[in-house]
C-alpha cells in the first residue's frame, strides 16, 4: 500500500516537473487577457486605445518597473523576448530603451537560471539534455561558463535554453552572466534599434504610412542584424572546425 502510493507521488511529482511551465503560462496569459478585456469592457475602450493606455503607463515614472518587471517573468509566460525588446526600443528610443532591455534581460536570464538550477531537467526538453541542440555546450559551459555563454549567445540559441541548461548544469553564476550580457547585446541593439525605429503613438492611432519609419535607426539595425548573422556564421564555422581546439581540455 505504502509503495503503491509512493510510486503514485513520484508519478504526479514528474508529471509536475515536466508541465509546470505550461501551466504557468497558461495562467499568466489568462489574467493578462482577462485584464486587458477587463479594462476595455469597463472603460469602454478599443483595443488600440487600450494598448495606448498600457503605452503611457509604462511611460510613466513607474513604467520602467513595471517593463522591467513584464520581461523578467517572461519566461513563464512563454513570451518572445524579441517581441518585448521591439516594445522597449519603440516605447523609450534607442538609448534608454537599450538600458531597460538589458536589465529586464538578464533578470529574465537569472529568473530561468535559478528555475534551471532548482527544477533541473524538468524546465528542458528531454533531447537537450541527451545531446540536443545544446546538449553538445554542456561540457564547454562546465569548463568556461563566460566563455561557452558568450558563443552560445553570438550564434543566437535560443535566449531561454541556455539560461536553463546553464542553470540545470548548475554552471557559476557570475560568468554566465557576464557572458549572457556581453554576448546578447549585439542581438539587443538590433531589436531596440528596430523598435525606435517605429512612431507607436502613430501606429497606434492607425496613422500607418513611410513617415512611421526613422530610415536611419532601421538601416541601423539592420547592419547590425547582418553583422550579427556574419559572425554567428563564422562562430559556426569554427565550432565545427576539426582543427578546434579551443573547447579541448588541456
């Protein structure tokens, strides 16, 4: 009897380890669709003029908490972190919209991190941690963690797989994040700059035409896009070099 009800909890415990993250994101984007529909239904509001309502309150002196806030737990949601940087770059330009992504960032970084370190292989899919698309960094971020995250940034792996299988890896702290900061910045200023491209209070208001566009903060961002391909192609090249011996141990 007591066995038989042991192996049950252990049933229900993977079950939670494996679908946890699911069902946080579930929740958190139901209340966020149920504030959203909420606040239109009460305030009798259209979408767009509800998002620019959302707009000018991160606008606000407490916005950048409030973004801030939003990015570090987007990894629960399941959230692009392209789409928040885009946000930040359109909402406070390329300077201090640099700055708030990068914080926002690696809070998100160490959020999935910690999650990686206390729910181990539960936060990744099985093949990753067998070998899978990162699964062959593994060894690397054991020996250099600031190196082996820097790579793994340049050659833009997914953001939230390497902060968990560093986490899960239970790599140092310190290095991965210095690596993470270093190496996402190049794909940071991209997004950013891509996001200041864009007039919000325009686009919002369905004033959509060329003039919505700063030429130059776009071009901006796409040479850096392609710079960041370039080198992320060469990152590549020379990972798969025989003659590679930079990852070997000596």
């Amino acid at each position: 009897m007591d066995a038989g009800c042991g192996q049950q909890e252990k049933r229900h415990n993977s079950i939670l380890a494996r679908h946890w993250q699911k069902a946080a994101a579930a929740a958190m984007w139901i209340a966020l669709a149920g504030g959203f529909l909420g606040y239109a239904a009460i305030s009798g509001s259209t979408p767009a003029a509800t998002l620019q309502a959302l707009v000018d309150l991160l606008r606000s002196p407490i916005g950048p908490l409030i973004y801030i806030l939003i990015y570090t737990l987007r990894p629960l949601a399941l959230f692009s972190a392209v789409v928040v940087s885009l946000a930040g770059g359109a909402i406070w330009g390329p300077v201090w919209g640099t700055v708030f992504v990068v914080i926002g960032s690696n809070m998100s970084a160490t959020l999935a991190y910690g999650f990686g370190r206390v729910l181990g292989r539960g936060v990744m899919p099985d093949d990753v941690a067998n070998g899978g698309i990162a699964g062959r960094y593994a060894e690397r971020l054991r020996t250099n963690a600031f190196a082996a995250t820097l790579v793994m940034r340049l050659i833009y792996l997914p953001y939230d797989l390497v902060n968990y299988l560093a986490g899960f890896l239970r790599v140092p702290y310190r290095p991965f994040l210095l690596g993470s900061i270093l190496g996402a910045l190049p794909g940071t200023l991209t997004f950013v700059l891509a996001g200041a491209a864009l007039d919000l209070d325009d686009v919002l208001a369905g004033r959509f035409s060329v003039s919505v566009v700063n030429p130059w903060s776009l071009a901006f961002s796409a040479v850096l896009f392609a710079g960041g391909l370039g080198v992320a192609r060469m990152l590549r090249r020379h990972e798969q070099a025989p003659q590679d011996s930079v990852w070997q141990e000596r």
